[in-house]
C-alpha cells in the first residue's frame, strides 16, 4: 500500500493518475483537515471532499472542487433569501456536507462519518481525516485573524498576510487509522499539496513526523521557481518565514524525506533531488508521474 498526505489540488492530481497505476485498495490517503468550516449549519471539509469525490468518479477537475455537473439552486435562492454564504456550494455537495454533519451530530468522530460517506460512494481507499478533532488554519491580517476560507475563498487570497497560525482546543494527533496506515505502507508520498495550509497541519499531527523518519518517503515540490503551480502557496510561505520555493519546501520535510522531486523546469538546485516534469496540465501527465514516482519506490523499497 502507498500512502498519500493530500491537500485539494496538487495531490489529488497526482492521486488521479495513481488510480491509472495501482487499484485504490492499494492506496490509502490521509487529508488535511485543517481548513474544514461549519457553513450554513453543515460541514464543509474542503480537501477531504475532493479526495472523496475524486475516488468516487464525480469530481469537478476543472475546479478541483464540487461535483461534476452540479447545479447551485439552493446556493442561489439562499443568497435571494439574504443568507450570507461565502462559498458557493452546489446542490449534490451540499447534500454530502449535510449527512456528514448530521453523521457528527450524531456523535461518529470525523473518521467514522468519513468512512460512512466512503462506503455509500462506494469508495475502495481509506480515506482517513488527519485527526478527529477540530484544527483550524487562520491568518493573520493587519484587520486581525481571519480563517484560511475567509481570506482564501471571500477575500480572493488579496489581503496581506502577516502569519499562519493554526488554531485548537486539543493539539492535534494522528487518529489510529492514520498511524495503522503510515505504518502498513510501503512507502509514503508527499505530493504537491501547499506546504503551508494542506502538509504542515497533517505534520503538526502528534506521531506523524516520527511515523514518517521510519518510512521511505517521497515528495514532490508544488513550486517551479518561486512561484507556485497555483494558489497561495508563495505568500503563505512568506509570512511563515519560509521562502517561497522549492528549497523552501525541502527544508520543512528534509528529517524524513527520502527523495525529493523538483521539476524539470525549476532553476532551483536542491542537492540529491530528482527532477521530473510534475505539471500536472493533463490526466496522462499525472499517470505519468504517479508511473516514475511509483517505479523510484519499487526500486528503492522492494
Ligand atoms: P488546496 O488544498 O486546494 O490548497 O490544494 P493543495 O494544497 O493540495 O495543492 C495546492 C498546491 O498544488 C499549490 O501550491 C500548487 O502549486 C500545487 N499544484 C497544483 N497543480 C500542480 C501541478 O500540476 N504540479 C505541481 N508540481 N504542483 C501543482
């Protein structure tokens, strides 16, 4: 088994072209948690999501969010009835964030409702939430703190950013699923995800850094240059002192990273690392990289 760390773009990505590679039995993908939100009275879980609905055959790859095809009627009539939502969700995805809140409500930790959703999507990988309790991801602004969905989603990323911090009542640790899963796999992959927002939170979780220093691990840088594949990566590393690149990136997984991969493109040497095309602009591109990731590992692992 291969385990993926994953925010909502980059390495679901890489995730769709896996799936070409392996069977999702053969997958399993810890996600990010830190940038869930209770919006309208349901649960949003951006990056869990994503990975859910990418495994389930009905992702909006356009966006790299929602479901394919879905339309946005209550969004609509919502915001006619003067209900203020800052995120526009359609109708199938809202219906998921409803059964999981309810799933909560009714008392299943974040894991549980999770794999609950899995199996009526008929979803064959664990997908495991970081950790089952709530963490989340604000930035600070010369306004004052905001969360990450606010500044990303409301404010369009144009807002100054002056830190990142994550916020909780119990510092966050790994669920057992996700210790059980780190431990049984062959190897680990770090795919390009935000270092900020989507691999830090899922590292903060106590046990994952150890988990990790006794695996073979991979990563994939999501910067060519100092500028990110998209997002916000740059200011977010920025404001948390790192610079925005792939050294940048390197430098916060290099205790357990076994193999580093930049592109082929990135004028940024880091000594030791591979460098392969990783731009993603296609779904045979991202067979491809999951192919020369997946033939590293079995090379250096069997
Ligand atoms: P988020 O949760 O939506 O922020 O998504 P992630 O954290 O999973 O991914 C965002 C990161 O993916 C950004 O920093 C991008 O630079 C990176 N990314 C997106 N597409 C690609 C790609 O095709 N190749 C590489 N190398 N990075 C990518």
């Amino acid at each position: 088994m291969i385990t993926f760390l994953s925010g909502g773009t980059g390495t679901p990505k890489l995730l769709q072209g896996a799936r070409q590679v392996l069977y999702d039995s053969e997958i399993s993908v810890v996600v990010n948690t830190a940038e869930d939100i209770w919006l309208s009275g349901n649960h949003i879980s951006p990056d869990l999501d994503t990975v859910m609905y990418l495994f389930a055959g009905i992702l909006n790859t356009e966006t790299w969010w929602g479901i394919r095809g879905d339309t946005f009627s209550t969004h609509r009539f919502l915001e006619m009835l003067g209900g203020e939502e800052f995120i526009a969700v359609g109708d199938k995805d809202r219906a998921v964030h409803i059964a999981r809140a309810n799933l909560l409500m009714d008392g299943m930790t974040l894991t549980e409702a999770t794999d609950t959703l899995c199996r009526r999507l008929s979803i064959e990988a664990p997908i495991l939430p970081m950790t089952d309790t709530e963490v989340m991801t604000y930035v600070e602004t010369p306004e004052g703190p905001m969360h990450f969905q606010d500044y990303w989603v409301k404010h369009r990323g144009e807002v100054e950013i002056e830190a990142v911090v994550r916020r909780y009542d119990t510092p966050p640790a790994a669920t057992d699923a996700v210790m059980n899963a780190l431990e049984a796999s062959t190897a680990v992959v770090i795919g390009p995800s935000n270092p900020v927002t989507s691999i830090s939170p899922i590292l903060a979780c106590e046990g994952v850094k150890e988990a990790l220093m006794e695996q073979f691990v991979v990563a994939v840088s999501p910067f060519i240059g100092d500028v990110p594949v998209s997002g916000p990566a740059a200011a977010l590393m920025r404001a948390s002192g790192m610079e925005p690149s792939s050294a940048g990136t390197y430098s916060l997984y290099k205790d357990f990273v076994d193999l580093f991969i930049n592109d082929v493109r990135d004028p940024v040497e880091i000594d030791g690392a591979l460098r392969i095309d990783t731009l993603m602009s296609h779904p045979s591109k991202s067979e491809a990289l999951a192919w020369e990731i997946l033939s590293v590992i079995r090379s250096a692992v069997q």
